[in-house]
C-alpha cells in the first residue's frame, strides 16, 4: 500500500532507517536545488528566457558543488551567471560543509572523540571527510579560544570568585589548569577564564590573576579557595583589598588526615561539620570552643590544626545569608571540575599544552550548550 506523505512516495512494508535517510537526502537535494534557482531568479529580477528591462545579468548553465550536511553528502547544481557573481544564501564561497555539521563535529570533539574516530562516525554517517579534514575543522576552536581569553572583563559584575587547579597529565608530566569562576549578584555561576601551567606557584598564580585584573576583573568583594599557599600569596599582591575565604570542606578533610585514632573519627567530624550550621560568625566561634576543649586530649595535633586557620573559614558570615551555601566551599568549582573530567577522560595523555587548551575550551563549550549542571544556576559563556 502506498500513500503521499510532505510530497514524498512512501510505501510502509518497504520501511527502513537507510532508506528514510536516503529520501530525506533526496528531499534536501530538491529542496536546495530549488532554492539555489529561486535566489538566481530574484537577483536576475527575470524567469528564463523572460525579457525584462529590470535584468540584471543572463543564465550561464551550472556547476556541481559537493555539500556535506548533517543527512550525509549531498551534491547541488548551482545556477551560474553570465557575468556576475550573486549572494545564493544557502552555504558560503568555497564551503563544503553545514554550520551545523560543523557544530556537530565540534561537539563529538568536545566528547573525546579522536580525529580518526570522529572521520570513521562521519563516513558512517554518508560524509567522507578524512582524519586532517576533521583536524581542520576542529583547528577553527582555536581562533575562537584565543578571542575568548583576551576578551574583555569589564562587563562582568563577580561578586565573589572560587579559584582552584586541576591537574591533567602530558606524556610522562603533568599540567594544573588553573580556573577562576565567578558569582554574580544573583548568585549564578560563570567560569570567567582557565590558564594551562607548569605548577600551581606563585609566579603562574600571580600572572593569571593579574591577567584577569588587567582585563577589568574589578570590585570583587570575596575569594574562595582550598587555602593553598601560592593561592593565598598571589592573592594577596593581586588583589589585596577583596576578603579570603577558607573552604570550610578543605578545612574539615584536614581534621579526618590529622586523626591518629579512629575509633572516634565520626564523632569528631559530625561535632566540627555542626560549627558551620550556626547562625553567627559568634556562635560558630563557641561551637568550636567546646569541640576543641573536648576532643584536645585524645586528637592534639588535629585539634590544633583545626584551629590555626579557623578565622579564615568564617568570612563568608560578613556576607548576605542567601550566599552562605555557594562561597564557603570550592564546591562550584569542584562540580565543574568533575563535569570536565568526564569529557576529558577519554584521553590519557595530551602531546602538548595547546592540545590540553583546545580540547579543554572544546569540552567546556559543549558543557554551556547543555546548560551545565543540571539543577543548578552555574552558566557558561565563551562569548568574545
């Protein structure tokens, strides 16, 4: 039985997905060769063979372009004139590839997928494009990833900003990205830049950093990081007049590392988490007073520890309630960390620091065209 569907033949006992995709080749063919015919007409101001004083130039026959979409290869007949060119609309001069197709490409990419594996999905796909086309197209990331880190910051308003590293090894080495995301007003979540370094020192902390002040990072009211020293002293040169926040996670994972008996580790840990529950910076103070008194004997060095860099933990009081949840940890960077890892990990080791660059700019520009994460206000921009 067969019946007229969109304008198409179709039979259903002689249904099949290759075949479908076949015809809808067929259909775009038709369609953009429809098009391509149309554009002619309107810059032309005259049918074929129509006399009009309004003729702008006349038909010179057609040439055969290669167009690979997102349905497969598709090759077009494209109207030709006698002596100009004109604007047809439907891909650009010399290319032979979709927009879309292109993000499609990306997006694998972004994924973990090899240059090789990405040419083997699209020959299965119906679009032949070889390892190195891949590698060109994928090479266009870079452009956009240069705009994006020497775009300006002027115009971000980040109330609160948590830096942290994360670590990705090259051959034998290893590498630390060091990121910076930004709170806004509103409490949504942006990654504001990421640098791939040698080591999480002094001198690369303070060269990231400042690149960020020098593209108008300003007016940022707190910092949050796992309190580690380079952080803490490039912060202090950069900018010395914005508040420090401890993570209070960080602080409490030091406790469970000092411990030399175990038998009351829970205990220690559920009676140091209590302290952060209290309503006031005071309150959190004689919490931590009557938790250290009891467990000072049996856990010194712990104990100790705990409290040495214990003011440091309780900045984020000075600041609005509704805040209190996202600036006391690393816990926004943590999570963003975790999401990249899991594109990333497809890949053991990267050859050089620009491939671990692009392939982070191309795994977190997926993450923002998914609206990472998932229950969350975190946002992302690559916007130059």
């Amino acid at each position: 039985m067969e019946s007229i569907v969109a304008g198409v033949s179709v039979e259903g006992k002689s249904f099949s997905w290759p075949l479908m995709e076949r015809r809808l080749r067929e259909w775009m063919r038709a369609f953009l060769n429809a098009t391509l015919r149309e554009c002619q007409r309107e810059y032309l101001r005259a049918r074929s063979h129509e006399r009009s004083g309004l003729r702008r130039d006349w038909r010179n026959g057609y040439r055969t372009r290669d167009l690979s979409t997102v349905y497969g290869r598709i090759t077009l007949r494209v109207p030709r004139n006698r002596r100009t060119r004109y604007w047809q609309g439907v891909f650009d001069n010399f290319s032979r590839r979709t927009a879309r197709l292109e993000e499609r490409i990306l997006d694998a990419f972004a994924l973990g997928l090899s240059t090789r594996g990405l040419s083997r999905w699209l020959e299965e796909s119906g679009v032949p494009l070889s390892a190195q086309g891949v590698s060109n197209v994928v090479g266009q990331l870079d452009a956009q990833m240069r705009a994006w880190h020497a775009r300006g910051l002027g115009w971000g308003r980040w109330e609160y900003v948590v830096v942290d590293g994360m670590w990705v090894r090259l051959g034998r080495r290893r590498r630390v990205v060091l990121m910076a995301i930004g709170i806004r007003e509103g409490l949504e979540a942006e990654l504001i830049d990421y640098r791939v370094a040698g080591g999480e020192t002094l001198r690369r902390w303070k060269s990231f950093l400042g690149s960020l002040r020098l593209r108008g990072m300003e007016e940022v009211k707190l910092f949050v990081s796992d309190g580690a020293g380079a952080i803490e002293s490039a912060l202090e040169w950069v900018y010395p007049e914005a508040a420090r926040q401890l993570c209070v996670f960080h602080k409490l994972q030091g406790i469970a590392s000092n411990l030399e008996d175990f038998a009351n580790r829970k205990a220690i840990l559920k009676g140091a988490s209590r302290i952060y529950d209290a309503r006031t910076a005071e309150e959190a103070r004689r919490r931590a007073g009557r938790w250290g008194r009891r467990w000072r004997r049996r856990e010194g060095e712990a104990v100790r520890l705990f409290m040495e860099g214990f003011e440091r933990t309780l900045t984020y009081y000075r600041f609005e309630r509704r805040a209190w949840a996202k600036i006391r940890t690393t816990n926004v960077a943590e999570r963003y960390i975790r999401e990249l890892r899991k594109r990333l990990r497809p890949i053991a080791a990267y050859r050089s620091e620009r491939s671990i660059d692009r392939m982070i700019f191309a795994a977190i520009r997926g993450i923002a065209a998914r609206g990472y994460p998932v229950n969350s206000k975190t946002v992302f921009t690559h916007n130059a």
